[in-house]
C-alpha cells in the first residue's frame, strides 16, 4: 500500500474565494517529509522601517523630533507620531528611554528569544524546499484503504457516509535533507504572514539576528513520512484573471500557486493511466473550454471599456490609466454577474470583489488629488496645540470647511466625525489611501484655498461628498461580510455612481 491511512494529515484546505461553487473536485494525497522542531515564537506584531529607524534613534540619544526628522528627511510631526505609536507598543518609556522588550524587538526583529515553541515543518519531496506552514498539532484524516489499498476520504455522517475516491501523488525524488535554521524561521514568518492575511513583500532572510537562529533545534534528527489532504477543483465560475482549475492549499489558505505548478509538471513527466487521471483531475482535456473562456473574457473586456468610454472619456491627467484599470475591471464583474445569475439566483457573496475594485478606483483618484494639492498642515485646524479638539468641535469644524468649500449640508456623520489623529496622519503619510479620512482631510485644506480642485469640484457637483459616502458605506458592507441585501441593481447603479465620481474629481483636478 502507498499510503498509511493513520499518516494522511487534514488542516481542511479550501477554496480560494469566498462564495465560490465548484463543479469537479478530486481528493488527492500530497507526500511531504515532516520535521518535528522547537523554534522562537513570533511577536504579534512587528516594526515597521520607520518605527525602527525612531527607536534606533532613541538609544543613540536622539529624542528630538526636529534632529531626527532633519537626519531622515522628514517631517518632525510624523517623528512624533512614530514616537506615540513606539510608546503605546510598550517600546518606550514615557521619558524617551528604550524598554527592555524595545532593545529585544530591535534585536531579535519578530522573534521571541524567551518563548520557545514546538511544532511541525513540511518538505515537499519533489522540490526539497520547506512548505510555508508550521503546526503545533498534527490533524489526522478521515481516510481508510479499500481491500485494494485505495484510499478513500470519509465525508458526510456516520448515519450517511459520503467516501469519495483520492489520488495518491507519488513521492518525489529530492533527498530527506535536514532544513536549516533560516528555512525553518521562514516558514514560520510566511505561515502567520498568511494567518494575519498580511499581503506583502517578504523580509530578508538576512535581517535574521544570529541569537534567534542558533535556537532552532529538531526533535529528531530524521523526518516522518506523511501525507497531506488536498484536492484539486474546477470552478463553477471563473472571474476573469482566474484558471480553469486550482489545487487547494492543504493548510486552508485558498488556493496554491506552488502545488499546481508541481502537479503541471508531474503531469508532463507521467505516464500511462497515472498521467490519464491527472489529465482528468486537472481539466487539461477541457483545454477547449479553456479557450471558450478566454474568448469570453476579451468580449466582457471589450464591452467594459466601450462602456466606461462613454461615461468617463479619457484625458491626459497623469495617473488617470490607474482609475480607468480598476473601473474596468469592476464593469467587467458587473457584466458577468448579471449574465450569470440572470435566472434569479442568490448573489449573496458575490459582489465584495466588485465593491472592492470601486473602492481601489476611487483610492486611486484621491492620490491622483493628493499628489498635485497635498494638504499640508490642514490637520492643524482640528488642534489646539498638541491636543485634539473636542469631538463636537472636530465636528463643527469639519463641516463648516465642508460648506465653506461648497458642499451642500449635512456632511455624512462618518466624515464629520474624522478622528484628528487620523487626519493628521492623512496629511504626514501619502501611503494612506482611507476614503472618509482623506476627505475629511481634503475639505479642511479646501476651506481658505480659493484654486483648490474640490472647490471647482462643489460648483457642479455640490452633493458629491454625500455620494462619496453612500458608495463607501456599500463597498464596506460588502468587503468586511456585513448583511448586505444589495441587489444587482444596486451594484449597476453603485459602479455607475462611482465612475461619474471619479470622472468629476479628475475633472476639477488640472493637468500638468
């Protein structure tokens, strides 16, 4: 028998879209060698490169704001900011000093060097290369073996069993060799990277200090064999960027770009029946379905652009292409959702990807403004001093800006009611992209400045603000799962109201 059914391992992979339906799904049974080591726990949270140039800058004596905003050419106030921020995270004392956790963090940089954790490493057996995934408990499968030795995965209930046939993916041919220290902290680092659902660039494996390294160690000096659940699907339906078929990451993180490169490659160098059912399994014998698919994403292409063409023409504002991108892409979705579930369906869970994209659009289109008129020191009219504003005064503030700018009352309470903090971190940091905060921020700016774009924008589009709102207030309750009852219609009208809100903020912004 190829497999031992008590060393299949299952940590529920899943698909890689929420709301996704899939029409062919085929369990398949991953080799990988397990390594059973103790490694440093990771921070819950780690240092930015500004936090950690500040805190470097506090144990070299350098605590003021000017001296150490002048060194790295920044603003003293976003210092500032930085510092308040080090403090909150228990990084410094109230009087400048370094605490002992800041000296480790800035050490040890995401590691713990005082609590140790035992858990599992994964080697996938073609490649060699660590899985990035670490495990403190092994899950055992619902899998059993046919009189043939065949596996089957147990579904349903004991009062209705559901065994579904499984692949065995045979074992690669890369030698046990044993991980090294900066590997293993790797697939550490990437696995919670994935459990936060942080999206971005990995560090440098380099920026691993010598001390956390030297305290991996293994428990065994040999791996285990086992197997990992995965399964291979074909959607139900395809956005457009999407594969005719993925395989699920075994770990429950969606879909697996690395899995599905390795099964094209097992496939290619297989032969006979395995290479047969791998044909099956992946879908490489609906390659003409495939290319139907691709047939149909250039006509919904085509139909997005000559769509949003006579809604927002083009013009030569530098940065406009990044607006038009995400606006065709969401007419795009809103094209295919209402071709396909035309018959009435639920399309519950279906259109935060559509929301998402309006959202991005209009993101874009506040920097495209903030590049050209940055706000300055707008966050000043919401201080007294170092200190915020009453909260009703933030209000009366902003709103008065608001209508001083010309737009037409009542300004929508989530912007009004702008945190000072957050504006003026909108107004020291370009990288924010929050569309109340930025308005917000925009309409204090806008106030006393006669040539400012959102005056010529109020002119002819007074209620802009409110519709600015409305769009955020659909777009977050379809992102973050709220109970939307949003309907096709809805999102038709919201796409078409986010272009016309676009297409005037560009407007009033002059070209270079």
């Amino acid at each position: 028998m190829d497999f031992i059914p008590d060393r299949v391992l299952d940590f529920h992979p899943s698909l890689h879209r929420r709301g996704l339906r899939w029409k062919q799904r085929n369990f398949l049974l991953w080799p990988v060698r397990a390594w059973q080591v103790v490694t440093p726990a990771p921070y819950d949270r780690q240092f930015n490169i500004l936090q950690r140039a500040v805190l470097r800058f506090h144990i070299a004596g350098i605590r003021q704001h000017q001296q150490a905003g002048e060194l790295l050419g920044i603003d003293p106030d976003l210092i500032g900011i930085v510092g308040q921020e080090l403090t909150e995270m228990g990084m410094l004392e109230k009087d400048g000093q370094v605490t002992e956790r800041g000296h480790q963090l800035l050490t040890d940089a995401e590691f713990s060097p005082e609590e140790m954790r035992v858990g599992w490493v994964f080697q996938d057996t073609w490649t060699g290369e660590l899985l990035p995934r670490f495990v403190i408990n092994l899950m055992n499968a619902e899998v059993e073996a046919d009189d043939e030795g065949r596996p089957w995965v147990q579904l349903g209930t004991k009062g209705n069993p559901k065994p579904k046939r499984a692949t065995i993916v045979r074992r690669g041919s890369a030698p046990p060799v044993m991980p090294k220290p900066a590997e293993i902290l790797a697939a550490v680092r990437r696995h919670r990277k994935h459990v936060r659902r942080i999206r971005q660039a990995e560090q440098e494996l380099e920026a691993l200090s010598s001390s956390v390294v030297h305290q991996i160690s293994f428990i065994h000096e040999q791996p285990e064999d086992y197997h990992l659940l995965t399964f291979v699907y074909v959607p139900d339906e395809m956005e457009m960027t999407e594969e005719p078929w993925y395989v699920a990451d075994p770990f429950g993180f969606g879909a697996s770009t690395t899995l599905r490169s390795q099964l094209e490659k097992i496939r290619s160098s297989a032969g006979g029946g395995f290479r047969d059912l791998l044909d099956r399994i992946t879908g490489e014998a609906m390659e003409g379905h495939r290319q139907e698919w691709l047939r149909m994403q250039e006509l919904l292409r085509d139909q997005a652009r000559e769509e949003l063409s006579r809604c927002m023409p083009r013009s030569t504002l530098a940065g406009e292409n990044t607006v038009r991108d995400r606006l065709e892409l969401a007419v795009m979705d809103r094209i295919r959702l209402e071709q396909e579930y035309a018959d009435g369906r639920d399309i519950r869970f279906q259109l935060d990807g559509v929301y998402l994209k309006v959202r991005q659009a209009l993101e874009q289109a506040m920097r495209i403004l903030r590049a050209q008129h940055a706000p300055g020191n707008a966050w000043k009219k919401l201080y007294a001093g170092n200190k915020w504003l009453p909260k009703d005064t933030t209000r009366r503030v902003i709103g008065a800006c608001a209508e001083a700018a010309g737009f037409h009352p009542p300004i929508p309470e989530a912007i009004v009611n702008a945190k000072p903090g957050t504006v003026k971190a909108a107004c020291l940091r370009p990288s924010l992209s929050n569309l109340r905060p930025l308005c917000a921020t925009f309409l204090l700016a806008a106030a006393d400045d006669e040539h400012h774009p959102l005056q010529r924008l109020a002119k002819f589009s007074p209620a802009w603000i409110r519709d600015l709102d409305a769009i955020a207030n659909a777009a977050g309750d379809e992102i973050h799962g709220g109970d939307s009852q949003h309907t096709l219609a809805d999102l038709q009208k919201d796409v078409e109201t986010a272009t016309r809100l676009c297409r005037e903020l560009l407007d009033a912004v002059p070209s270079e």
